[in-house]
C-alpha cells in the first residue's frame, strides 16, 4: 500500500493536495485472526471495484497497532461528491454481486 504524497504549496508551506478535500475514514474491526483474508478480499476486489467507480481510494488495510482492526480512506471533493458517489454505488451494489467478507467482520463499521 502506498500513500499519494502529491504536495501543492499554500501560503508559503507544502501540504498535501488531499487537505483540499474530503476525507472519510472507516475502520473496521475484524473478528480474531480474520484480517489476511479480510485484506486479501478487500485488495483484490473491493477497491478496484471503487476505483472502477471512480472513487478515489486513498488508503486502505490492516492496523499497525490495532489487532483485528481494518481502515478505509477515501477522497472526494466536498459532502455532495461524497453524498452523490455513495448513493452511486449503492444502486450499482444491488445489482452486482459484492463479496466484501462480511465473515470476518466482528461488527459494524465504527
């Protein structure tokens, strides 16, 4: 996994483009011993299936400090982008089949 370190210059210091932009953050967590599997399903199938959509993944994959704990991040340009892209995948997901290994997961996303 690699983290774009795209960096624009504003008021004289550098930050990342992505400052300019929504960001969601999900976390998910796993239940014991679940997340190779979790990730290999959500590296081979779930983000390319969003970025097929157009949404702009940024990050993704198992905790560094958190066992059994996933996260998500994604971009989108302001509330109705990520308002508007996520209703969008709703419609698409009812008629495809998403195999996002609902097993793994211990609960809800928090």
């Amino acid at each position: 996994m690699q983290l774009r370190s795209r960096m624009v210059a504003r008021d004289q210091q550098f930050i990342p483009s992505v400052m300019n932009r929504l960001i969601e953050i999900r976390s998910y967590k796993l239940k014991p011993g679940t997340a190779h599997e979790f990730h290999n399903a959500v590296a081979s199938t779930t983000v390319p299936m969003l970025r097929t959509w157009g949404m702009d993944v940024v990050a993704f994959g198992p905790s560094a400090h958190e066992p059994d704990t996933y996260f998500l991040i994604r971009a989108y340009n302001d509330l109705a982008d990520l308002r508007s892209q996520q209703d969008a995948s709703t419609v698409r997901r009812h008629g495809a089949k998403v195999h996002a290994s609902p097993s793994c997961l211990a609960s809800k996303a928090i």
